[in-house]
C-alpha cells in the first residue's frame, strides 16, 4: 500500500512538472553594443584608423574591427542608414547630410593638412593659395607662368565625393563644389593620387600630410612649409576635421573605441602617424 502510494505521488509531480511553463529562453545579444565594429569611408581616415583598431584590438582581443574605404561620403551615408557602426569623413558633413541623417552625430578623432604635391623633378618649392586655384581652375597651365619651366601642367585630383575634395574645395578654391579643369586626371584614393603624380612628369596633386613620402615633393602654401608643427601652430592654410560619425550616441564596444582614440594614449598615436591630435 506504501508502495502504491509514492509511485502515484512520483507520478503526479512529474504530470505537474511536465504541465509547467517552458523554461525561459536565453536573452537576445544586445545589438547597440557589438563586439565587431564594422567602418567604412574616407580613404584619408582609414590609415589611422586601422592603427587605432590595431592598438585597441591588442587590449581587447574580444573585439573585432573591420575598416574599409569609400570616400567620405559613402562614410556619411553608411553610418547614417546603420549600415555600418562607424562611418569615416575627412570633411566636415554638410547641412543637407544632417538634414537627411538627423541622427548623425560627429566625432572628430584627429585634424590633418592637405599637402600639395608635385612629382619631385619639378622645380618648384611653393606657390600662392591663388596660383593653386588657378592650375585646379584652368586659368594657369604651363610651370612658367608659376616660376618654373615651359611645360604643361599636369593636373591630378580626386573623384566626386571624396572627403579630400570637398576639404581642397572649401580650403583652396572658395566652393566645396568646384569644377576641376576638365583635363585633370582623377583618382579614387589619396594613395593613388600619391602614384601618379610621383610617375607622372610635371603633375600636380593634393593628398593628406599622413600619405606624404619621399616619392613626391610637398609645396609651401603662401611661404608656409607643409609641416604638422606648422599645421599645429595655425600657420600653414590648409588644414581640415578627420570624422567618425555615429548614428545616435555611441554605446557598448563603439563608445569604448572611440574613449580610446580620444584618450591620451590614443591621442599619441595619431602624433605618432603623422596627424594632428584632436585635442
């Protein structure tokens, strides 16, 4: 009787147990902070930004970082849309950018200067703010009339929506819009803008302070060398943001990066690339 007794309590506890409400399922991952942080857009920013994700990366192994290029204005358009977690600018974003992403919101990581660079066989160390608009505009074509030889000069510049444009837009030419002699030979990167003028006799081009090497030959600007230390001391005139840009408030493995880049250490770091600190 005993027996029959505990075999049906054994019985109707498992009924109860099997009637009971399913277990609670794991909550989902909290996708406003993300352990891979995908960035995309300007080619000016993406050196630095890769160093800065290679040092965070090193701290916080439990992160992923993937930078990518585009141009400025793919960065502003894949941040803006969520595409991407991080979108880069080496430009100021336009009004009618916010008006379209009014949840952009600007980091500025660093500032840089825009160098105008020739190849190195050209026999001339500087030139006026206006004399560079005159070569982008059409209106001076031949070195002689800028102090150098007979010769043609062979303009090199950027594609629509670069970062760096529209800043040697706004900077040089007056018109972040402006129209490039037609005869320019137009790159899609500060890199290749680099390779071709330093291949190409008699070129002309301008590229961030970070692609500068031995491979082409940096003008003064109205007598000002095309240093950091003359960026940093206000006296060198072509000088402009390096962005990240957020949709809404940054959060989670995001916001850790971006307290880093502007943290002291991450600071030192874009001194050490050849930018210029934010801060």
């Amino acid at each position: 009787m005993r027996y029959l007794l505990l075999l049906t309590l054994v019985l109707a506890t498992t009924l109860f147990a099997s009637c009971g409400p399913a277990a609670t399922p794991a909550p989902p991952i909290d996708q406003a902070t993300p352990t891979e942080i995908t960035v995309a857009g300007s080619t000016s920013v993406q050196p630095l930004a890769e160093v800065l994700a290679e040092a965070y990366m090193g701290a916080h192994p439990e992160t992923r970082i993937t930078v990518q290029g585009g141009g400025s204005s793919v960065g502003v358009k894949s941040a803006g849309e969520g595409i991407v977690e991080i979108g880069n600018a080496s430009r100021n974003v336009k009004d009618e950018e916010f008006d379209t992403y009014p949840d952009l919101m600007v980091h500025t990581i660093a500032r840089d200067g825009i160098a105008i660079v020739v190849h190195p066989d050209v026999p001339v160390d500087g030139l006026t703010k206006e004399q560079v608009k005159g070569i982008y505009e059409g209106s001076i074509t031949t070195w002689s009339e800028v102090g150098g030889p007979d010769a043609s000069i062979v303009v090199v510049g950027r594609e629509e929506g670069s970062g760096t444009r529209g800043a040697f837009g706004d900077l040089v030419m007056g018109d972040e819009e402006f129209a490039m002699v037609e005869t320019a030979i137009l790159q899609p990167s500060n890199g290749a803008v680099r390779t071709t003028v330093s291949t190409t006799p008699y070129s002309i081009g301008f590229v961030s302070f970070g692609y500068l090497d031995g491979s082409v030959k940096a003008l003064a600007i109205d007598g000002v060398e095309a240093t950091v230390d003359n960026a940093l001391g206000g006296k060198y005139p072509v000088v402009r943001p390096l962005n990240m840009l957020t949709k809404g408030e940054p959060s989670g493995a995001v916001e850790s990066w971006l307290d880093f880049i502007l943290s002291q250490d991450g600071q030192a770091i874009v001194a050490e690339e050849g930018y210029i600190a934010a801060q």
